[in-house]
C-alpha cells in the first residue's frame, strides 16, 4: 500500500489496541500523540529504498508462483525464497519485537517493521508473483497511464478518499472501525483473528496471505490480466474491487492491534 493505506491500517490497529500494549508502543517508539503507529507506518517504504535498507526490499512481499486467474495459491515453502519474504520477516520482527534483551532502538525498528509487513501482507498483490505482483501490468486508471499494482496500492484507495495525507487516512479508519464495531463487518471481525497466534507465527501469516492471494483470482484479475488493458479502470473496475480494499485494510489493523497485544502480553509475563 502507499502511506494512507499503511496509515490506515495504523489508525485502525490503534483504536483496537490494549491500553497496556498502547503505552508500551509509545514508550518504544517515543512518541506519545495520537499517530503513534500511523507516524512510522511507512518508515520501511523510505528505508527499502536507502543503500543502507536495500535488503530489507524482498521481505514486502511473498511472490506465490501460482496460476491466475485458473489457479490461485501459496506456499510458504515454495514461495518464501532464501533472502526471505514478508511472512518470515513478520515471524522475525514479532519474535525481535517481543525480546527484552533487545534496545530501545531495536525493538522500535521491530515495531516499524512489524506495522508496515502485516498492511503489505494484506494487499493481494503482494501475495502474487504474476507479473511482479502487477507491477509490470499496464493500465489506465482515470485517465492516467499506470500500473495495476500501483493502482490498488495508492490510486484506488486515494480516489475513495479523496486525498493521501494523515488525516485523511484518520477519517478513513474511523469509517471502517464503525463498520468493524457497529456495522457491515461486525459479524465476521471476530473471526478475523480466529486462530492468530504469535507462538505459530509463519502459520498463522501464511493464514492471511493465502487469504489475500485468493483474492488475485476473484477480484484483481477474475477474468485474467488482458481484460484489464482494454478500457480506463475508472469506474467499473474500481467499483468491483473497492469493497475488497476497504476489508483488507479493516481486517489487517484489527489484526495487528491483537498482534501487537499478544507481543506485549508475552513479554511481560516473561518478566
Ligand atoms: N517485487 C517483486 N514481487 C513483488 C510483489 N509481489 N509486490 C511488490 N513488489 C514486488
Ligand atoms: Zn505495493
Ligand atoms: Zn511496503
């Protein structure tokens, strides 16, 4: 996602959050406002691109070599290559985050990385190999030429809120906790974290990846990447994938605040 969907996602998880694992979040990450989490939620997306981050570029996503829009699947042992991916790097980050015997700066670099893998993990294309996760599919989006990744990373969820900045990404949040806690999504968002569990770490993000992926093949591409380069994305496609948007970035900030609950709760009774 771009930074208002990793904004969002932040927003979201905050709302969700413990108290206790609250304070201890702004304590590791010295930051006591009302952003806390959605301040470095894009941290990592600067950083990939510095000399010194560059390594840390592969572990945005898992490129599962499936089949869309015939087949659509994920396997971690087949898709998580040697350098590592997004899931071993949500296993690596929850364990960093959740050790006492690591930095102050350590564990806000766990943090960091933590808020932004398990936004990425939920967009569906970075859980697909096609094309490079779609970078490389050319399309038109409201009359610009661009790609497809790039359109369900920034330019979809900025035409529904028409804007990109932090307090858009705020009103954002605050429209899909109302449909987590009151509305369209208040039946299944129990379910969402149904079986999470940070001692099973690459099985339960193998969980939600494999959800994701899934997606590849009902909504980004059902009818398969050619049929998306013969008009403007702009209305109709966009309308059949927004709904899609607004869930994966309500259930991946609903999963991280219990994530980040389960970390804190850990450490301390290890204490
Ligand atoms: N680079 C290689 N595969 C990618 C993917 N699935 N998403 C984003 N960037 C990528
Ligand atoms: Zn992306
Ligand atoms: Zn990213």
């Amino acid at each position: 996602w771009g930074v208002l969907g990793h904004a969002t996602v932040a927003y979201v998880a905050q709302h969700y959050i413990s108290p206790e694992a609250a304070s201890w979040a702004k304590q590791v990450l010295n930051d006591t406002s009302d952003s806390y989490l959605a301040s470095i939620a894009s941290w990592a997306d600067n950083y990939r691109l510095t000399a010194a981050g560059k390594w840390s570029a592969p572990l945005h996503y898992i490129d599962a070599m499936d089949d869309p829009p015939t087949s659509c699947n994920l396997d971690y042992e087949r898709d998580c290559p040697e350098e590592g991916c997004s899931i071993s790097a949500i296993a690596n980050y929850t364990l960093r985050a959740g050790n006492s015997q690591l930095s102050t700066a350590q564990t806000a670099e766990a943090l960091k990385f933590l808020v932004h893998f398990i936004g990425d993990l939920a967009q569906p294309l970075h859980d697909e190999n096609y094309e490079v996760g779609g970078n490389g599919i050319a399309v038109t989006f409201n009359n610009y030429s661009d790609n497809l990744h790039s359109d369900w990373d920034t330019y979809m969820p900025a035409m529904l809120v028409g804007g990109s900045s932090l307090a858009d990404a705020k009103g954002w949040a605050g429209s899909l906790v109302d449909e987590i806690s009151s509305g369209a999504y208040k039946k299944q968002a129990k379910k969402w974290t149904k079986g999470d569990d940070i001692s099973n770490t690459i099985k339960t993000a193998s969980r939600w990846a494999s959800e994701a992926n899934a997606l590849v093949c009902t909504v980004v591409m059902p009818d398969g990447a050619a049929a998306l380069q013969t008009g403007d994305l702009y209305p109709g496609y966009y309308n059949s994938a927004i709904g899609t948007i607004e869930l994966q970035i309500a259930r991946a900030g609903y999963r991280l605040a219990n994530w980040l609950d389960q970390i804190y709760k850990k450490k301390v009774a290890k204490q």
